[in-house]
C-alpha cells in the first residue's frame, strides 16, 4: 500500500498544469480540488508538497468560486454534474489550498478576497501602458532599480480592478495620481524627512500651493525634482475637468491630509519615537493613500454617509493599509534589517505593543484582515438591498475596491 500511495502522490506532482490545476484539458475546479485534498491526506505520510505546487492551486481555484457550471464527470444513466456536491468539494479544495500555501508564505495571506467579485476593465492594459508613459514624460522616477520596482506594482492594472466600470479617461486619472503618490513616496517623502523634516514640510507647501491654485509651478522644487509640481499641476487640471464637483471636493481634500500624513510620518522618523497603536490606526489611511481611492467612488446625491456606510468606508481604508502591511513586511525587514525596523508597519507595531512573536504578529493581522472583511461583506450585502439605486452603485463600488486588494497581494512590489 504504501508504494502504490507513493506513486498517486509521484503522478499527482507531475500531472499538475502550469496554471496550478488538474484534470481534463487546462484543467477543471472539481478535478483540481480532488488532487489538493489527496495531497493533504498523503502529506503525513509522505511530507507537504513542494511549495510552487501548493501556491498554484489556491489563485487558481479562488478565481473559480462562483462557477455555476462544471464539466460532466458523474455517470448515472448519462453523464452529469451534481453542482451542489461540486461546489462543496471546490471549497473544500480552495480551503486546503489557501491553508496550505500560507504555510508556505511570509507573511500569510488573508482568504477574504474571495468573497468580492473580481472584475477588471478592459482598459487594463492600455491604462497600464499610459501610466507608465506619463510618469516617465515627467522623470518621476530616473532611477532604473526604482522605476522597475514601481513597474512591478502595475498601477494601471490595479486601478482597472479597482474602477472597472470607469471610462479610460477616469482610469488614467486615477493611475496617475496613484503613481504620483507611490513615486513620489518612495524617492523623496520617506528619505528627506527622515533626514530633514523641514525641507520636506517647504515641499509639500509648495504643492499645497498648487492644490489651492495659488502657486507657480517652478517654485522651490530643489527636493524633489521639476517633474512631481508639473505633473501634480497636471493632475489637478484634469481632476477638475472629469471629477463630478463632490468627488473633487474629496479629491482635493484627500490629497491634503496625505500631505499631512506624510510630514507627521517624517516627524516620528526624524524623532525616532514610538508611534502609539491608535495614533498609526488613525493615519494609516492616509499614509497608504487609501483615502483617495474612495473619494473617486462618486457617493450618493444625499450626500450625507449613513453609519453603515461610513463603517463600510473605514473597512475599505483598513483593509488597504493593512493588506500593505503584509505585503510590504519581508521586504521593509529585508532592506532595513532587525525587526522592528518600520514603525509604521501594523506587525511591528503589535510586537512592540503587545510582545507577540514575528509569526504570531503576522497571523493576528491577517485575521484582522478577514475580520473586517467579513464586517464590509455584511454591510455590502446589506446596503445591495436598500431601495436608493445610487446607495446600491455604491456599495457595489465598494465591493470593487476590496476585491482589487488582491491585484495587490499578487503582483509582487515587494517581491
């Protein structure tokens, strides 16, 4: 028995596709889940499978949850498919998948985004390409390493999932402000107020200035290079010509509280004190630009946001931060040495507080991360019901931007 259990474990390493399935032509869910849960069993026996083969799986399967419709594998009278048997043995398939490859990551990755619908615009690869090319019109990033980093993000890309239903025009605007924001953060924001706080406070007033159309372009840029005031310049004019009056509004007031956000982090920086939890809970959100992404989802005409909603609002911020927080851990420890190294990092903060291992600091975020998850699929599915159809564009909106987080966990920025 147990040479014949070695050669299924053998057959099953080798017949996985590229893609990360099994079974019949590219591959079928139900095939796929039934090698994953096989694997498993045979894990105590003959250890857990190599790590590529328990990552494939997992993408490839949680982009197949919603199938209605599986291939005819069942004999009866005539071929057919129990969906409901199929279903339940695809989420089992996923659930084992997804815990296998956390074992196999760091840090571990959330299992929420499976819950949200993942739809991408079909403008992705040209907002890709636009993005790309403006920020080089403008020399945002001259360094190669630097601007292949930012390549790997794919901003373009992200923000098709996060706005798929936007016209190219909103994309773009959107992906470069994103991109304005990341380049900007990474060459300039986090290196000069660490070193000088106040250069970089003279910096952001002058693009304060421009926000509030009251400054030249040219200014006092010596920090940052000519390129960050004329494309943010850029941005606001186009901002100003597609924005609906109250998403510029938010707009522009987002893009204020990130300049602030970003000269409080110097601050701590530069002090080198330690940053209280509720304070980072506070400005997370806007140091990780989360607050810009949700002042592009036009609100409802009444304008006012209900309790749900607002909740719904600061779940989305959350899950930004925080997503990034796991995604940007090995790396910020990798390139900055000990641990403990970002105080601005929500792993490294629990530690410092709360004296949990490096392991267990990564696993309590990424149940943070499905808790409140769980908190925006209730008020989703709650706010989907209510009468107003613009409440309900919202919250489908909403739905989007938690979805795309995980563009975020897979294209490897930090990689």
């Amino acid at each position: 028995m147990s040479c014949e259990l070695r050669t299924t474990y053998d057959w099953l390493l080798g017949s996985q596709h590229a893609n990360g399935s099994w079974g019949y032509g590219d591959g079928t869910a139900e095939e796929t889940s039934y090698a994953v849960l096989t694997l498993a069993a045979l894990e105590q026996r003959h250890g857990p499978a190599p790590q590529e083969v328990q990552l494939r799986p997992r993408d490839w399967l949680g982009s197949r949850l919603d199938d209605v419709s599986h291939p005819e594998l069942w004999i009866g009278k005539a071929l057919y498919a129990p969906t409901t048997v199929v279903r339940a043995a695809v989420l089992a398939g996923f659930t084992v998948a997804h815990r296998a490859a956390q074992g196999a990551e760091d840090p571990p990755r959330p299992l929420f985004w499976t819950r949200f619908p993942q739809q991408v615009s079909p403008h992705a690869d040209s907002v890709e390409a636009h993005t790309r090319a403006w920020r080089d019109r403008h020399g945002l990033v001259p360094d190669p390493i630097r601007r292949k980093r930012l390549d790997r993000t794919c901003v373009g890309r992200e923000t098709a999932r996060a706005f798929p239903h936007s016209s190219h025009d909103m994309l773009t605007l959107a992906a470069d402000a994103f991109t304005w924001l990341t380049a900007f953060d990474d060459m300039h924001a986090e290196a000069v107020g660490r070193a000088d706080p106040r250069q970089l406070a003279r910096t952001l007033a002058d693009f304060t200035r421009i926000l509030d159309r009251t400054g030249a372009v040219q200014g006092n840029h010596r920090a940052c290079g000519d390129g960050f005031p004329a494309a943010l310049a850029e941005l606001t004019a186009r901002a100003e010509r597609l924005l609906p009056r109250s998403c510029l509004t938010r707009f522009d007031s987002a893009l204020r509280s990130i300049f602030f956000s970003l000269l409080w982090e110097a601050h701590r920086l530069w002090g080198d004190e330690p940053v209280p939890m509720d304070e980072y809970m506070t400005m997370r959100r806007h140091t990780v630009f989360a607050t810009i992404i949700t002042a592009l989802v036009p609100r409802p005409s009444h304008a006012l946001l209900t309790p749900d909603m607002h909740r719904l609002e600061t779940a989305v911020h959350n899950l930004v931060g925080w997503i990034n927080d796991l995604c940007s851990f090995s790396y910020e420890h990798g390139a900055r040495g000990a641990p403990q190294s970002n105080p601005f990092s929500l792993p490294d903060l629990l530690m410092r507080h709360t004296d949990v291992t490096t392991d267990e600091a990564l696993g309590r975020v990424t149940r943070m991360c499905d808790d409140e998850a769980a908190v925006a699929h209730r008020l989703i599915s709650r706010l989907a019901r209510s009468p107003d159809h613009e409440v309900r564009a919202w919250a489908d909106a909403m739905a989007q931007l938690v979805s795309s987080t995980d563009f975020h966990v897979r294209v490897g920025r930090y990689g």
